[in-house]
C-alpha cells in the first residue's frame, strides 16, 4: 500500500502487486486544505494499517483501514500553531507507538498511541499524587471487531528558532543504564541547526543531545535531515541544495560528531563546463549563482571525483566560464562584467595534498594571495595576503562602522575534501579584474588554447550587441572586435592552432574569423547566412576537431552536420569560402552540446 499527496487536495491510496503494477484504490478529498507529509504505520498490537498526515489546517488526522470501507477517519490531533511540515511514525517495545509532528511554529510535538484497557485503574495513595496528561481514545476495527486505543501527548520540544521542516527517528534504538528502550529523534530547521533529542535516562525528559549547522555564510538553513541505516550517520539536506554529513565518533560515546565527506554539485541549471589548461580539474557554473571545481580525490582506497573548492559565489545566475591557465579562468553571468579569477596560496597546497599535483609547476605564477573573501556588503572577491592574517587591529583602533570582519578566510589543511563550510568561505580564488565592454547580460566565452586571449558575446538582438569581443590575457585590455552576426552567440570556439575563431548564433548562421592579434588580422574568411544554410533552425553548438580539418555545428532542427575544408576540383561558394559540408547527422532530438574527441581513436577514426 502507498499513499500519495499532491496539490489537487487528494490523497490518494495506490496498491501495488507483485509486478510492480499499481492501482489506485481509494481518494481523500481534503476540502480544499494541503497536506503537507503524509505517513503508515499499523496499530499497536495489529495488523491494521494506520494513516497520517498533516497539512496547513495546523492540525494531524488519522486514518485507519477498514477491511471493507477502505481508510475510514478515526482521530484528530490538534496542538500546532503553523503549518505542520513532517510526521513520522516510531514503534515500540511496549505494543504502542510513537507520532512525532513539527511545524512552522518552530515546535515539535509527540504523541503516543497504545491499547486502551477498560479494566485498568487508579487506585492506592502511591499514585495519588500523579499528575497526567489528558488522554483521548478512537474506536478501530481490528480483526472483526471494534478495539478501542488511547493517545495522548507525550512531550513538546521547543528547542528551534524557525521552521521546524523534518523530523526522523534513528532506525536503531538503544538501552538505558535501567534497560529501557531509548528513541532519538531528528530535526532540521531554517534556523540553520539539526538536533537530535532523545529522553533523559533518570527524569525521562525529552532533552537535546548533539546539535550541528551552520555559522554564517551564505545559508538559509535546513530541509531535511535524516539518520543513516545504522544510527551512526546523519545526512543534511540544505536550503541551497548541499549535503552535509556528520558521523559519530568511534569510542568517545554518543554525543561526539564530526563532520564527514559527503556528495557535492549544483543544484540548479549547469550553463557551462571548461577543463583546466592541463586538464587537471573541470569547472562548472551554474544558475545556483556559484563556479565550483570538481577533481580526483587521490586515496590508498582508490579515485573519486569531487567538490575540491567553490571559487566564486556571485550574485547573479553564472552562464559561461572559459580557462585560460592552470590557475585561472573567466566567467560570465547574467551581467554585463566578465570577471577574472586567480587560484590561491591555500587552494593549491590542498589540491596537491587531496589530488597528488603540483598545480604551481609550470604555471610561470610566481605570488599568489593566500585565499580570498567577500568583505561584508561587498560583491567582490577580494584577495587575502599572508600579512593580512597576522595583521590584528583593535576594538579601539576600528572605526564604528568598520566592526565587521575585514575577512572571513580562515587558512584550512584539508586531509579530505572540504565539508560544505568551508566551501562556502575558505576555498574562494581571488578576483583579478573586471572587463567591461557589453551593453547586455553575458552568454558566452571561449579561451584560446594557449590562454592568451579570450573571446566573449553577450545577449543581443541587433548586429550592433551581437560582436565579439577579444580580450588579451597579458593586460586584460580589449584587443579587438568581429561583428556578423545579428542575434545572440550561442557558442565560440577556437581551432587548435588558435589561428581561427570559430561561431554560431541564434540567427542560424555561423561564421570563421581569421585572428592573429600581433599581426592586427581579423580576417571573416567563411560564413553561412541563414538564406543558405542546411541549418533551419537555432544553433546552438560548434566544435573544432583535434587536427583543425572540420568543424562541427549542432541545432535545434535535429541536425549535426559536418564541414571541413573545400576540396581543390569543387568551385568555392562566396559564403562558405574554403568550406564545404561533409556529412550530416539526424539525431533523434534537437542537438544542444557537440564536441570532437581530442585524438584519434584505436581504428584510426
């Protein structure tokens, strides 16, 4: 049995068989309300399953099945102030169960259910004294026959200081110093913390027992946090998509927790990829609004890819990103600024230490800054020297205005890749320089292979907007300009050689520029207008072959054709110049991303 919630205010009941093939069974109507988690268990002591949800009424409505009459409603269980966000079902060694809710009141509540015995009762003056929390009882049909249970409150955890959104209880429970069973239970929320509550061995207080987040840093709190299947991991999920994990402490008791490796990437759309000079790392950015920098983290145990640093995070959706050395590249957003960056004193004796590779070797860098910062209402990357870190300036020297942190670099030694934290602030690169030239948002860069130019194309829809512009790496000053096209660059690449620059455009037309910036040639020696290309719609990729023979362009219309240069017996048409269409390929979907192998493959091809 599954049970599904979705925005048409319908829960829905599914049975699956053994072949995986469902049906749906029964419809909840909710009457216009949302239900936020909806969770089974069975009853204490039965077979009978028991359903619960909870949604923006504030409120938590169980539902039990009825051999005949489907999922019949038997309770209602009110206490919340907000939304209810998360429920989860926890069962007993005593035959009753546990419910556990929380909620955008930053509150969480746990209720008990167990069998309600008629014939129990208080009696005697050892008990008289008790003080007990109200219970409410439902009637449930339990193999034929009406069975009544008994729920009630157990405790309310308010430990949080924004929205309560998870709560999970640890698979594996453990013993007491009096035998009892002891539960621990989960909750991530906004206020940028994960805890795990479990009760007090002698006063049988629900008490927090270890309690991890965030401190600062561009976060917006939790989503989700949940235990590992043996109890001794916990898994963060984050506002911004990042994992966090923490493992206990082997031998230091319960209460110990360090933090751990765990999976990394964007989470959002990837607008670009570009490996480093030598290959040594991929770059990524992405409309999370961040660049990171994926490598092989070099164990005894073997090799995997991972988030080695987070060079920049920017304000504004990144699109494109270009190399243009070991330890520097460029990128784009949705600005009119392209920005350049250099790696830092700090990243590069980690990344040596995690990947095995001097990335210094070679470079021709001789100072790097030791990391770099976003200085409070700042927007920048700013480069953090060795003499800034021991440089200490007093309460009495500083400004009022300037209380701030000057940085909040920290130089870290990392013996495995960095936890979220330190991603956010301690593996930042330093921006080098802005370049300024386009009159709208950035679409596309592209790097000369040997790094020293870099060509770059904003969104445009008039010839004017729609030129390249070159840039010179040496003096990050403009060095040229191509104008042909009349709509938005979709993609630029250069030849091998770095002799020819090679586009494609939304105006389906692409173009070949002759560059040689020390002889001032800037030469369009082939084109296709969109009157006479096989092309009829966008093209969105092109891509150099290894040895500069062909080229590839790849669009929207399904098609991925070849061209390469003009035969000598053929006439040379005006347009394409000294190239000629060599093949054309059908795929079964519009083409957005084509490249070349970087060699020939085994059977010469």
């Amino acid at each position: 049995i599954v049970a599904s919630a979705g925005g048409d205010f319908f829960i829905r009941i599914w049975e699956v068989d053994a072949g995986f093939t469902t049906r749906c069974v029964q419809e909840i109507n909710l009457k216009g309300n949302f239900a936020m988690d909806v969770r089974m268990c069975f009853l204490p002591s039965s077979s009978v399953p028991l359903l619960a949800y909870g949604g923006n009424d504030m409120m938590i409505h169980c539902y039990y099945r009825d051999s005949t009459a489907g999922f019949l409603k038997c309770h209602t269980l009110h206490g919340h102030e907000d939304w209810v966000r998360g429920i989860a079902f926890e069962t007993c060694a005593d035959n009753s169960i546990f419910i556990a809710s929380c909620s955008q009141d930053s509150v969480i509540r746990i209720w008990k259910i167990l069998p309600n015995s008629e014939n129990e009762s208080v009696t005697g003056d050892s008990i008289a004294d008790e003080i007990k929390l109200q219970e409410a009882t439902f009637t449930a049909t339990v193999d034929g026959s009406p069975q009544t249970f008994a729920v009630g409150l157990e405790t309310v955890l308010s430990g949080h200081e924004g929205w309560v959104y998870s709560i999970s209880w640890c698979p594996v429970t453990s013993q007491g110093e009096d035998g009892c069973e002891l539960h621990s239970l989960l909750s991530a929320s906004m206020d940028k913390t994960v805890v795990v509550w479990e009760p007090d061995t002698l006063s049988g207080l629900w008490l927090d027992k270890a309690r991890f987040g965030d401190i600062g840093g561009n976060t917006l709190g939790f989503l989700g946090a949940v235990f590992g299947p043996d109890g001794k991991s916990i898994l963060g999920q984050g506002f911004h998509g990042s994992f966090h994990m923490w493992r206990r402490k082997e031998g230091s008791g319960d209460n110990l927790w360090r933090t751990s490796v765990s999976l990394g990437g964007h989470f959002d759309k990837v607008g670009d990829i570009a490996w480093a000079a030598g290959g040594e790392y991929l770059l990524s950015c992405s409309s999370d609004q961040t660049t990171r920098l994926h490598a092989p983290w070099v164990t005894p145990g073997g090799t995997s890819w991972k988030e080695i640093a987070r060079p920049q995070v920017h304000g504004h959706d990144l699109g494109c990103i270009a190399s243009t050395g070991r330890l520097q590249f460029v990128s784009g957003a949705e600005e009119k600024v392209l920005r350049a960056f250099e790696g830092t004193r700090n990243f590069v004796d980690n990344f040596k230490r995690l990947c095995g590779i001097d990335l210094l070797l070679h470079s021709g860098i001789k100072e790097l800054a030791e990391g770099a910062s976003v200085p409070s209402l700042g927007l920048s990357n700013k480069a953090v020297y060795e003499n800034d870190l021991t440089r200490s300036i007093t309460d009495e020297e500083r400004h009022p205005k300037n209380q701030f942190p000057e940085f909040y670099f920290t130089p870290v030694v990392l013996t495995e890749p960095p936890t979220e934290e330190d991603l956010l602030q301690n593996t930042l690169w330093s921006e080098v320089r802005k370049l300024y030239g386009h009159g709208y948002e950035l679409f596309t860069l592209a790097a000369s292979h040997s790094g020293k130019l870099i060509a770059s194309a904003c969104k445009a829809s008039t010839q004017q907007h729609a030129a390249i512009l070159l840039w010179d790496t040496a003096t990050w000053k403009q060095v040229g300009e191509l104008v042909f096209h009349n709509l938005t660059i979709t993609q630029m690449e250069f030849s091998p050689d770095d002799r020819y620059l090679l586009s494609v455009s939304r105006d389906r037309s692409w173009c070949i520029h002759e560059i040689n910036v020390d002889g001032n040639v800037l030469n369009r020696i082939a084109f296709a207008e969109k009157k006479a290309a096989i092309h009829q719609r966008i093209i969105w990729s092109c891509a150099w072959s290894h040895d500069g023979l062909y080229f590839a362009t790849a669009s929207r219309d399904k098609k991925v054709v070849i061209w390469g240069w003009r035969t000598v017996d053929k006439a040379a048409e005006a347009c394409l110049g000294p190239f000629e269409s060599k093949a054309e390929l059908t795929v079964e979907d519009s083409a957005t991303a084509v490249t070349f192998a970087p060699g020939i493959c085994s059977d010469d091809r």
